[in-house]
C-alpha cells in the first residue's frame, strides 16, 4: 500500500471543505479525483502532501515519497527548459536523463528561455518535472490544463509507465485520461457549512 | 542549497532580474546628498558614514520583496516547500544570493562613493569592512520579513514597515563604526556588537522565516 487515507478533514482558511474521507491507493494504482468546481479537489491534494494540515484523520505513506504539482508550473521564465529541469534535478540529486526531452515532446525546446514557450509547451516542462523527479506517489492537480489532445496522450503514456512501474498517483482532474484507475466523486464527502476549522486563520 | 543559489543569482542577472536596481539607487542617493546639503567639505565628511549606511541600507529593502514573492507568483514556492530541500536551507539558500546580489555590490562600489562625499581617509577600510559584516544581516532579516509578507500583493509597504526597526540595531553601529574608524578611535565595540548582529540573524532568521513561510502556504 503507498498511500492510506484515513478519515481525513481537510479545511482551507479555517473552514472545513471536506470530511472523513477514507481511500486506500496501492503502488501501481491511480485515483481520479471527480467533482465540481470549487469542491475541494486542490484543498484535498495540498493537505495530502502536507502543505497544509489537516483538521483530523491521518494520512500515511512512505516518507519522502510524494511529489506535488499544482495548477501552476513552477517554471522560470529567464531560464531555458534544460536549466530549469536541471535545477529540480539538482533539487532531488538526480540527472536529467535525455529520454525526457523525447518523452515530453521538449527536444527541439531545449535551449529556449521558458518566457517564450507556449502555455501547452510550459505544461509540459512542467510535467517532464515529475519524471525526473522519480517520485512514487504523485499528487497533480489538474495535470492536463492547456494541454492540447496529443500532449495529453503523451502525458497519459508516461503516466502509465509511472504506475506500471509501481509508482501511484492521485489525480484531479476534469477530463479521460485514458487511464484504466477508478474514480472518487468528492461531492458525498463536502462538509457541512456549520463545522469550523480548528485554524486560527479565521481570526486573521 | 547550491542549485537554489546559483539559481537565483543567474535568475539576478537574467534580463528583468533586477540586478543593478539596488546599486542604482545607492549611486542615485548618495550622488544626489552633496547637491542637497551644499559643498561644505567640513559638514559632508561628518555625515558621509551615516549617510552611507542608510543608502545602502534603503538600497536593499528596495529588493526584498523579490526574494519570495517571485517563487510564489509562478507556483515554484510550493513545489520547493514540498521537496527534500528543508525549508530552513531554502530560506538561507535565498538570502546567501541577495546577499551577493545587493549587499555586496554596495560593498565594493561604497569607497568610490566615500570619495564623493569627502569621507575621511581612515574610514575606507572600516566602511568595507562594516558593509560586508552588516550585509549579511540585511538580507537574513529582509528574508524574515519577505517571507511574512510573501503571499499579500503589494506587500512591500508592509515589508518596510516591518523590516525597517529590525534594520535599526544593524545601521546603528555599522555607521557608529565608520565613524570611529574615520575619527581614528577604537573600532573594537561596533565591530563585535555588528557581527553579534549578524551571527545572530544567520542563526535564527532561516528558522523564523521558515516558519511563517510554512504558514503562508497553508
């Protein structure tokens, strides 16, 4: 099992969003996070990978195992796509490996500043992060943002690599990747409106 | 660490980087004092220490709000918070290269400055001395309070204000140093006093601003 989730609460800015959520994702397995806009998709990835706290509840895995991607890319926009993928590689104390460029569709992008990349061009430098990266559990919220149909498959061939090679992810996102991972509607799970956080953000 | 410094220090230098602006606006202060205060040679040289110390110090409040604020805007302040790089080493990581990329710009380009405004003979080698001690602490203190205010727009206003009293203690005797080092009387008590300063915000400033920055991004 790479990821256990138990009873969580989540809350973003001292209310909570969603309640006593419980999934269990095993290694080589993807969960497609489901509902509609506003839901708490982003709230349930950041306190997954501990950018936030949760209210209650426990969430287990492995330690320095995840990785998070979020709607922006992280990219720097005065450095080329090979420094800005070297430095994350640095970060994490690996190589970058050249079958990235071609897994990621960035070869003939190498030595261009990121200012002058499309936003689908920029999406993808920011995903070819998460491959070289070599994270197992991977919290990506809404991977496939400007992407367009064939970047989409190219991401989604990659992303099945990651879980056959026994990596896991939790997903949210609004359309079919094509990937064979069962589906979580959050919508059963929002909190009602009267609980309050635990969080003194409330009183800032 | 390394790959964060040497990362921001390119990014400084990178067109837009803002490399420049704080050595700008110390030339601009201090070339602009003598036309001010007139061409009394006697009066200039009495405030050229103090006058150096707090251009500086205004020189390097003008860029703090970079040092978080542009990691937060394009989303790399979350991804870095959830990597393997503590955010304590980040925090220093950070202020190590606005530290080379103001402080020490000032530093070098101050004696020249010291020339314009008659400054003594014996204060040079205390007004090099005293700015790269006193730098440091700047950017250390700076970085506290960029990452208090790293996820409010327009939070400069509130980054002065916050930052300003703590700079106090540091502008106190770097140019209490110069001073003495220019009247020719000992340095000894500003010079330990600087660099308690400066150890100390070295010390505890990654911890303090780790946390708030962890707070922040909540």
């Amino acid at each position: 099992m790479s990821l256990r989730v138990t009873d969580l609460t989540c809350a973003r800015g001292g209310v909570s969003v969603l309640s006593d959520m419980s999934f269990d994702v095993p290694a080589g397995a993807a969960l497609i996070l489901r509902g509609p806009n506003g839901v708490g998709k982003t709230t349930l990835l950041r306190t997954l990978a501990g950018l936030q706290p949760a209210l209650s509840g426990r969430v287990e895995m492995a330690k320095e195992s995840s990785a998070y991607a979020s709607h922006a890319d992280g990219v720097k926009q005065a450095l080329t796509v090979t420094e800005n993928l070297r430095f994350w590689a640095e970060i994490y104390g690996h190589d970058v490996p050249d079958a990235i460029y071609q897994t990621f569709d960035l070869d003939d992008l190498r030595q261009r500043l990121a200012g002058t990349l499309s936003a689908g061009q920029k999406r993808r430098l920011g995903l070819a992060r998460l491959a070289l990266i070599k994270r197992r559990v991977l919290f990506l919220d809404e991977p496939t943002v400007s992407l367009d149909a064939f970047s989409v498959k190219l991401f989604a061939q990659w992303m099945q690599g990651h879980l056959t090679g026994g990596g896991s992810a939790v997903i949210a996102t609004h359309i079919d990747l094509g990937l064979d991972a069962p589906e979580l509607d959050l919508t059963p799970y929002i909190a009602t409106q009267d609980e309050t956080g635990g969080s003194d953000e409330a009183f800032l | 660490m390394k790959a964060v410094f040497i990362r921001d220090v390119t990014l400084a230098f990178r067109a837009g980087g803002g490399f420049g602006l704080a050595l700008a606006f110390f030339l601009i202060v201090v070339i602009l004092v003598p036309f001010g205060i007139g061409p009394d040679r006697a009066i200039l040289a009495r405030i050229a220490p103090g006058i150096l110390w707090v251009a500086a110090l205004l020189a390097c409040l003008l860029s703090l709000d970079r040092i978080f604020a542009l990691d937060y805007e394009d989303g790399s302040l979350p991804l870095l918070a959830t990597s393997p790089l503590p955010l304590e080493g980040l925090v220093l990581a950070k202020s190590a290269a606005h530290m080379v990329v103001t402080g020490l710009p000032l530093t070098i380009a101050a004696p020249a400055l010291g020339f314009l405004l008659n400054m003594q003979a014996g204060a040079y080698p205390w007004l090099v001395v005293s700015l790269a001690i006193g730098t440091p602490a700047l950017s250390m203190i700076g970085a506290f309070g960029a990452a208090l205010t790293v996820g409010l727009r327009r939070g400069g206003l509130l980054l002065s204000l916050l930052v300003l009293p703590l700079y106090v203690p540091t502008l106190i005797f770097g140019a209490d140093l110069v001073r003495r080092g220019a009247d020719g009387l000992s340095v000894t008590v500003p010079l330990m006093m600087l660099s308690v300063i400066t150890l100390g915000a070295v010390a505890l400033m990654p911890f303090a601003a780790a946390a708030v920055l962890r707070i922040n991004l909540r």
